[in-house]
C-alpha cells in the first residue's frame, strides 16, 4: 500500500497539473505536517512526588534534576533524536518565561550544552531567563514523535508556573499525572485531575515511589477507589524508577518488569502513540479526499459537457447555481459569521463575570480568614493558601472557556455544513502567547513584630497621664505625686493603651491586608482575562480563516468547473478527443488516489 509521503506528493503534482496553487498549498502544509508528527506528553504532578525520576527511568538517562533541595521550575522536553544532544532554550526578549510567556512569541537563543549538564543547568541560579530544556535521545519509546515534557509541581512553584502547566493541557495528547505511595491523592490532584480530563484526550495516572512505600497496593487501591467515584476513566499504573534504574545497571529484564517501567511504556505506546497516529492519519485521509474530489470536480464537469454535448445546459445550470450557493457562504451575510460573532461576543463577556464571580468567592473567603487572626505573623500562611487557592479558581475557568470555545467551534461548523459548506478541516489552535506574563507575587505586609523598646514606649505613654492625673487627687489628702496608688493608675491605663494600640495595629494590618488582596485579586482578573480573550480570538481567527479557506476552495472549484464546461463547447472535434484521452487519463490518476486514500481510511479505522 502507498505510503502517506507517497500519496501527499501524487495528490501535489495533480494538484500543479490542475493549475490549483490554493489546493497546492493546502497539501504542502499537510505534507509539513505529516513529516514532523508529534505526540505530546505531560508529565505533571505535585512538587517531589517523582516526575523527573520517572522521565529520567522511562529514557533511561538522568536528564531531569532529581534531588531532595530542587524542584523542577522549568520544563525539560526530551523527544527523538540519532544522536544525544541537548539545547537550552534562554529568553533574549522582554517577556517573563517564568510567568508561562509561550516559547514561539518570546525572541529566544539556542544554546547546546552537553547532555550530562542539562540538568544542573536548569536548576538554581541562572534559570530566570531560561525558557526550557530540550533534549534529543535515540530511543525506541520515542519513535513516532513523543514528546515527554518534565513539567513545574503544580500548586507548589508559584500560581504563574502552576497555570502555565494548565494552559499546555489543551496542547497535549497525553497527560500523565505522578502521584507517590506515600498517601492517596489529595484534593487539589483530584481537582487537577478533573481538569486535565476535560482538556486532554487521555490521561494516565502513574503511582510512584512504590519501592519505598509497603502500603502501597493499598494506596493503589484507595486511589483507583478516588477515580472512580468521580467518573475518571484513567488506569492508575504503580511504578519505582530506583528499580528500573537498578535494572538498566545491571541488565536485569525481570527486575525491570517489577519495576512497572515496562507497563507504563507498553500503555504509552498503544493508547498515546498508535492513537495518536490514527488521529493523524484520519486528518490526513480528510484532507485528501478533499483535494481530490475539489480536482475531480472540475475534471468530471468538462469531460460530461465533452462526451454528451447535449447536457451541456442543463449541467452549465446546476454548476453556476452550486457556485452561487458557494459565493454566498464567502459573504459577510453567511450565517456562520453571525453564529461565530455573537458566539465570541457573548463569550467574552461570559469569561469575565466567570472570573470576576471567583475571585469575589475568593475574595470573600480571603477576608473571613484575614478577620479571624492578626494577618501580620500569619501572612505566609495565608498568602500560600491564597496562591494555591486563585491557581485553582483560575485554572477551573480555564477549564470552563476552553471547553465553551470548543462548543462554540462546533456550533459555527454545523451551521456552516447547514448553509451548505463542505466538510472543515479539524480544528487545532496553540498558545495564544505572552500567557500571564504580567502575573506578580503577593505583596508582602507589616508582620506586627515589635521589640522591647517600642513596647515600653507604648506602655510608658499611656501610663504618663495616669500616674500624673492620679497622684495630683492624691497629693490633695498629703501623698507624694509617685505613690503606691498613682503608680497602680498608671500601670492600668499603661497596659490598657497597649491593649488599645495593639487592637489598632491589627486593624491597620488587616485592612491593608484586605487591600493588598483585593488589589493582587484585580491584578490576576486583568492578566488572566486578557489571556483567556487572547485564547479566545486565537480561535475565532483560526476558525474563521478555515472555513473561509475552506468557502474559497469550494467557490474556485465550481468557477473552474463552469469554465472549463465553457471552454469544452468551444473546442474542435480533433482537440476535443485529445482532450477526452487526457481528462480521462487524469480522472483515473484520481481515482487511483482516491482508491489509496479509502484504503489508507480503512487502516486507520482497523487501528481504532
């Protein structure tokens, strides 16, 4: 069977024959496309729950850091390569890479580095400027474009790395969430969990660390427990990377398998790759046979008005009237642009009182707990749980405006097909850039901490005025100014301007404190709604440029067939038999296309 490169460059050259340079570009694209496949998987999770050991046992290098004082903060992509090389990707631009800006907007440098360095390099001082970490190895694992991305902890990093992690699901074929032995997943990896179900199309849950861990077949059993309550149908896999390391030392392949290293790769390989491989040949099967029926189109047309010249009419009427069908879907008046801008207008509005409705939620709850304590002592407390908190809030209307932008996307392409549009190409929109880059940490306020000397001047001056005015009523009955009674006075209302003081200074730090969040709340609405919007316009230009494309293709096809059955009546009968012999001679070329791609179709659903 001829393979997809083979198909792509007969479908290029029938393409050029037929003098179609829109088609021609269209398949230049899918042939980019087609030679560069990736599948792209994520590998997240809490902060020190194994994620780079895992990444570093399924390569079988120790490309990621791995120790107890460093946590990954920026993302290591290791992919497919003939040789071992690595290249770290360093910002030169004005935008924050910490603050999630996306790798393809920044202006960035490449710079190699040995691959036994990658992993000291991308840890510590010197990471502010750094994007990511690419490193190329000649694995199996990695056939067939996968991507394995050693992703920041989520929720323990800083709120801009933890959604930066968030906004990569969409992109993602696969996402693989660590969990160690040591406990059953907690809250916030369910509610991750949630989210990256809703946004990527496979998820696989990995337990780790079960080596140092006896309990943990329980845990196994309490986590898949946990999936299942909730309706999440991810398998939970139980892997050690120490003994898959211990195994690739000593060439140990049953220690390897105990390992579950071996499960986890096997699952990759099946449900990620070879799935992800059947989408792409599916894809590639849609926009073939798209092509050739464009090409056909015209081909049939003249070669009809040739053979039966007395059809001519009646087949010139049914071509100009598709074609007046086809120009209209490229007028402004076309329903689907009315479906698309009322869609986009009134999503936008709807992912700003989203946002703004949880941040009062966290707003409010912020404020209980700030006037339930002094905020000065227990400020890193509160400003931690406010960052997990917002993070949460946030990547949940993430969640919510992708899933409303997919709703809407297939809303606009149904309405399109009704107007009469052929079938669109799928849809597939990256990063709308500069994500969250203008994200800051939570301001830092007046702890409340006083020394010595300021409490006595405290207590002092509240005490002054009682010791004065009591021993003056004192001296009237013959006492000293500084007696035993006055200075009794001036200890009580000492202690009592302290007590008074000090509920002042709460209060002080607790409105500044409401202020600093309401004000870091504001902040985090502003950045993060201009970049849902962002994401949103990405999708209405993506979509409105596809099906226009998609519209024009359609219209040109029908023009090119109502010339060509003009031009065939004006013909000489001579001219007009060659021209028979090569329409036909062409018309069997597309067939033959045609039958490769049906069976290149039929692949593809066997596969599934």
């Amino acid at each position: 069977m001829a393979t997809a490169a083979q198909l792509i460059d007969r479908a290029i050259a029938l393409a050029q024959a037929c003098e179609r340079p829109d088609l021609h570009r269209r398949l230049r694209q899918v042939k980019a496309r087609t030679a560069s496949p990736g599948v792209r998987v994520l590998v997240v999770g809490e902060p020190k729950q194994g994620k780079s050991s895992l990444v570093n046992a399924l390569v079988g290098a120790p490309v990621c850091p791995v120790a107890d004082d460093v946590a990954t903060v920026v993302p290591t992509v290791v992919r497919a390569g003939e040789t071992p090389r690595a290249t770290l990707v360093v910002a030169t631009g004005t935008g924050d890479p910490a603050a999630g800006a996306d790798v393809d907007e920044l202006p960035t440098e490449r710079v190699p580095v040995p691959i036994e360095q990658v992993a000291a390099r991308v840890t510590g001082a010197g990471t502010e400027r750094l994007v990511q970490a690419e490193v190329e190895l000649p694995r199996r694992l990695l056939d067939g474009g996968l991507e394995l991305v050693d992703t920041a902890g989520v929720g323990g990093v800083g709120m801009a790395r933890a959604l930066r992690t968030v906004d990569l699901l969409p992109s993602a074929d696969a996402v693989v969430l660590v969990s160690d032995a040591s406990q059953e997943f907690t809250a916030p990896e369910m509610a991750f969990l949630e989210q990256a179900a809703a946004l990527c199309p496979t998820v696989v849950c990995v337990l780790t660390k079960t080596d140092a861990c006896p309990q943990w077949r329980t845990v196994a059993d309490l986590d898949r427990a946990h999936l299942a309550a909730r309706g999440l149908a991810a398998p939970l896999l139980p892997v050690s990377a120490a003994l898959a390391q211990l195994a690739v030392q000593h060439r140990d392949r049953e220690l390897h398998d105990e390992s579950g290293i071996a499960a986890l790769v096997s699952h990759l390989r099946q449900e990620v790759v070879e799935r992800a491989e059947t989408l792409a040949r599916r894809s590639l099967v849609h926009d073939l046979s798209a092509v050739t029926e464009h090409l056909a189109l015209a081909l049939r047309s003249e070669l009809a008005i040739l053979e039966d010249p007395a059809g001519r009419d009646e087949l010139l009427r049914g071509l100009e009237e598709a074609k007046a069908a086809a120009d209209d879907l490229r007028r402004r008046s076309s329903r689907w642009q009315q479906v698309l801008g009322d869609g986009v207008t009134d999503l936008m509005g709807d992912i700003e009182f989203d946002l703004r409705d949880r941040s009062r939620v966290v707003t409010r709850e912020a404020e209980e707990a700030i006037d339930a304590q002094d905020p000065g002592p227990a400020w890193p407390e509160i400003a931690e749980w406010l960052d997990r908190r917002i993070a949460a809030a946030v990547a949940d209307s993430y969640v919510w405006a992708e899933q409303r932008s997919e709703w809407l996307a297939e809303r606009v392409i149904e309405q399109f097909a009704r107007d009469g549009g052929a079938a669109v190409p799928a849809l597939s929109v990256g990063a709308a850039g500069d994500a969250l880059e203008g994200l800051v940490d939570l301001p830092l306020i007046d702890d409340g901490a006083m020394t010595l000397r300021e409490r006595t001047l405290i207590g002092l001056r509240g005490s002054y005025t009682g010791v004065l005015m009591t021993g003056l009523v004192t001296s009237l009955a013959g006492m000293a100014i500084i007696n035993p009674v006055s200075l009794a006075a001036g200890v009580l209302l000492g202690r009592k301007a302290y007590n008074d003081d000090k509920s002042q200074r709460r209060q002080r730090r607790q409105s500044e404190a409401k202020t600093v969040v309401r004000r870091h709340l504001d902040e985090v609405v502003f950045q993060v709604g201009k970049h849902l919007k962002d994401r949103l316009r990405t999708v209405q230009r993506t979509l409105r440029d596809l099906i226009t494309d998609t519209a024009e293709e359609m219209s040109r096809t029908l023009a090119d067939a109502v010339t060509a059955a003009q031009r065939s009546t004006k013909e000489a009968t001579a001219e007009r038999d060659a021209r028979i012999r090569a329409l036909r001679t062409r018309l069997e070329q597309l067939d033959r296309l045609a039958a490769d791609v049906r069976a290149l179709d039929r692949v593809a659903i066997g596969a599934r």
